[in-house]
C-alpha cells in the first residue's frame, strides 16, 4: 500500500497519453478557476471509475479503454481547433476522466489490493495521481500564459501543437487498435 502514491505520481508523469491530455486541455487557455473546474472534473471523473473497477463493481476491458483513452486525446486536440477557452471543458473531461479511470485501475489492477484496503489505495494513488498533475500544471501552466500572450501562438502555435497531439493520439489509438506497443 505504501507505495501506491508514488504509483500515482508515476502513471501521470510517464503516461505520455495521460500528459498530452492534459497539456491539450490547457492549451486552449482560459481563466484559472475554469482551468481548475477542468482539472478537478477529471480528477472526481476517474476516482469514480477507479473506485468501481477496483472494487470489482465494474469495469472495462483494456482492449476497449485503451484505444477510447487515445481517441480522447484526440478529440481535445482537434477541439482546440474550435474552443476559444476552458470555460466550459469540465463537462467534457468529466466525461473523458471516467474513462481514464479504467485506465488508471488497469495500472492498479496488477497489484493485489485486499478488499478492506482498497479505500486507502484508492485513496493514495489518487492522490498520487493529483500530484503528478499539479506538478505538470505549475510547469506547463505559466509557459502556456507566458506563449498566449503572443498572438502567433494564440492563432497558430495552438493550432500546429494540438494537430502533433492529435496526430501522436491517432497513431496511439491505430497501435493499440492492432495490439502494437
């Protein structure tokens, strides 16, 4: 159990999919209170799915979360092409964070968890998980601001990052489509 903290921090820090969703939510801007409304829909999104995957309730085959966690990368990406602001993203990674959930109980799912412990391993790796994203917010957050000040970046910088997302997301999902690494 002691570990599954550091589990956390690591799916999110090493998950090149979970961090370019992440980055692809932010890229579009907004105030910090949406960007946070963002944030924290995703994170009580995938609490839930983990919850309900680690307590055998149910879950999701990874053959089937796998390719969905890479098409919704995707689809924030090409998105972005589309939305002025976060303002009103939270519906959408709520959504999206139920099924990164599954993902993340995939990542637990190796570990054996007894039943009267999995409220404080669901607690620790989520938690975890929250810190690993506050550590990518704090890089990427002000270098973002510091870019959307410029308005090449506004109108196109955001527009070719998110297109490299996209494309990396749509390669990801033809992978795990077809069983590659």
């Amino acid at each position: 159990i002691g570990g599954l903290f550091g589990l956390g921090v690591e799916h999110i820090l090493t998950g090149l999919d979970h961090l370019l969703f992440l980055i692809g939510l932010l890229l579009v801007g907004g105030r910090v209170r949406s960007l946070l409304a963002v944030i924290t829909a995703f994170t009580l999104a995938h609490s839930i799915t983990l919850g309900l995957a680690l307590l055998d309730v149910f879950s999701l085959p990874p053959s089937f979360v796998e390719p969905a966690i890479a098409l919704s990368v995707a689809y924030v990406a090409i998105e972005n092409w589309f939305v002025k602001d976060a303002e009103k993203r939270w519906r959408l990674t709520f959504a999206f964070g139920l099924l990164h959930g599954f993902g993340f109980a995939g990542a637990l799912g190796r570990l054996t968890v007894p039943p009267s412990e999995v409220p404080l391993a669901l607690f620790l790796f989520n938690l975890g998980v929250e810190v690993g994203q506050l550590l990518v917010l704090a890089v990427v957050l002000p270098a973002i601001y510091l870019f959307r000040r410029r308005p090449w970046f506004r109108q196109t910088g955001v527009r070719i990052l998110s297109a490299l997302i996209a494309v990396l997301a749509l390669y990801w999902f033809i992978a795990r489509i077809f069983g590659s690494p």
